[in-house]
C-alpha cells in the first residue's frame, strides 16, 4: 500500500523534472511512494522525461499506482473523512454553491460512484465502455460542477476540455467584454485551439486552459 502520494503539475518543466523525480528514487521508498505527473500542455520535452521514468520504474504502464478507488475509500473509512480533509486535502472547503457540502464529502459520494461502475484506476476510467455515461454519472455527484467534472476528466488525460473557474471566466470578461455560460467557455476554447493550428501545432484544450489559468493566478 502506498503511504504518501507526490503530485507534480508540470508545464515546460524539462529543465527541472528529470531532477525532480531523481530525487524519489530512494530504494527504501520507492515502493511506498506514488508520483504522479500531470504534464499541462507542455510544448518542450517534459513527456518524454516522464514517459522515460514510465518505462524504467513502472513497466511501461503510467496507470501501474497499484492505489484504487476501493483502497482510498477504506482509508476514508479508517482514518474518519475529516482526518482526511485535514490531511490531504489540506482544507476545509464546501462545494454546491448554497448547498455547501463538505469537499470530503463530494470525493467520497465520487469514489463510490466510479467504484459502482467497477472503476478503480485512472486506466479503467480511460477505458470505460461509454465516456458519455460516464460523464452523466459523474455529474450526479452532489457538489461537482461543471469545473470539477472537466477537470477531472482533464486529469485522466482527456487534451479536449478546459476547466471553466473564475480565471477562465475572468480571461473571457477581459477579453469580450462579457462573461459566457460554461459550455460557451468549451466551444470557445475548442474554436480557439483550430485557429491556432498552423501556429502551435501542439497546443490543445487543456494546454490553453492551463496558460490562462497560471497567467490570472498570479495577477498577469
């Protein structure tokens, strides 16, 4: 069972990454460790980097945690939901708007729902029969809106959608003029990416997304 997870967001992050994840490789540690890389849209070579300690330390299999849905669920249980808020969530925020459900909350009903349809892995939910159904279950989670469904998706590698929160929102009001529905936000960045083709051949949903969101993060 792994005992503590690493998250490293990555964007153009070829000079440091190799680096980064070298200084895991502790031989003591490594099989109690999950690394987990989220590479943003990098134009540079930081998926190559991963995908090399992909080959090396995991067979090939980016997907090979050995971590399940079932296995977080149990330590939920065990440890009490508000232990994990403190811990790993590091927050005591609440989702739904007016509903304010507990975050805790939202990922536990989440982890129950994929573990319903047999989902246990980030392979088994890129690999679910139907992506459509999949997506109307999901939405059914009490608290997950339109941002964190996306992202989530976003996550388990899907380069097509954006994740429309207030810095997307903020982006499209500077630009426009005027705000836009969430599924507006998607088309948009859809449409967008086309015209940028010929130009950044690379670039896609997720990638913009993750430009705009770094660029309001910090003020511009």
């Amino acid at each position: 069972m792994k005992l503590l997870s690493f998250i490293i967001p990555s964007y153009n992050c070829e000079k440091y990454l190799d680096k980064c994840l070298t200084s895991m490789l502790h031989p003591e540690l490594l099989e109690r460790l999950e690394i987990i890389v989220v590479n943003d849209g990098s134009q540079d070579g930081t998926q190559a980097i991963a995908e090399r300690y992909v080959n090396a330390y995991m067979g090939g299999n980016a997907s090979a945690s050995g971590d399940t849905v079932s296995l977080l669920m149990n330590r939920m249980d065990e440890k009490g939901h508000k232990e994990f808020a403190n811990q790993i969530l590091r927050n005591q925020q609440k989702l739904g708007g007016k509903k304010q459900i507990p975050k805790e909350e939202v990922c536990y009903q989440l982890a129950r729902y994929l573990r319903d349809l047999h989902i246990e892995t980030i392979e088994d939910f890129q690999n679910f029969e139907s992506q459509e159904i999949l997506e109307i279950v999901i939405r059914a989670v009490n608290g997950l809106g339109d941002a964190g469904v996306n992202y989530l998706f976003m996550l388990a590698g899907d380069p097509n959608r954006c994740k429309p929160d207030v810095h997307i929102h903020h982006c499209i009001r500077d630009a426009c003029g005027c705000d836009i529905s969430n599924e507006e936000c998607q088309t948009l960045f859809t449409d967008a990416i086309e015209l940028l083709r010929n130009k950044y051949p690379n670039l896609t949903v997720r990638g913009l997304d993750g430009i705009i969101w770094r660029a309001y993060q910090v003020g511009r």
